[in-house]
C-alpha cells in the first residue's frame, strides 16, 4: 500500500516459465563519426511460451 493510503493494491502478472531459454545477441557499426547503427534480437523460450524480439536502433551525436 502506499503511504497514506486506506486500502492494499495487487498487481498482476503472467506467471514466469519454471525451465526457459534466454538469450539476446546484438551488433553495431559506426556508420560515421557521430552515426551509429545497430540491431540486436533477443529470445525467451520455454516448453508453454515463445517471445522474440527484433530491435533497431540509430544513434545520432552532435
């Protein structure tokens, strides 16, 4: 419960696989010399659930 506050909360939430694989490789290539591209895939497999995950990232320095 939060300070001050009459009544409890509960949060919810989808229960963790017991036995899973968990993995993420990433790569970046500095595209100049403020620009850097980079892509990374990350993975959490278990016998009941798959979640994949593709990002993109683009970082700019000025």
């Amino acid at each position: 419960a939060f300070l001050g506050a009459a009544t409890p909360f509960q949060t919810y939430a989808a229960p963790l696989a017991r036995n899973a694989l968990v993995a993420e490789a990433g790569l970046a290539w500095r595209a100049t010399a403020t620009t850097t591209l980079g892509v990374s895939y990350s993975a959490a497999i278990s016998d009941k659930a798959h979640d994949h995950a593709l990002k993109g990232r683009i970082d700019v320095r000025f």
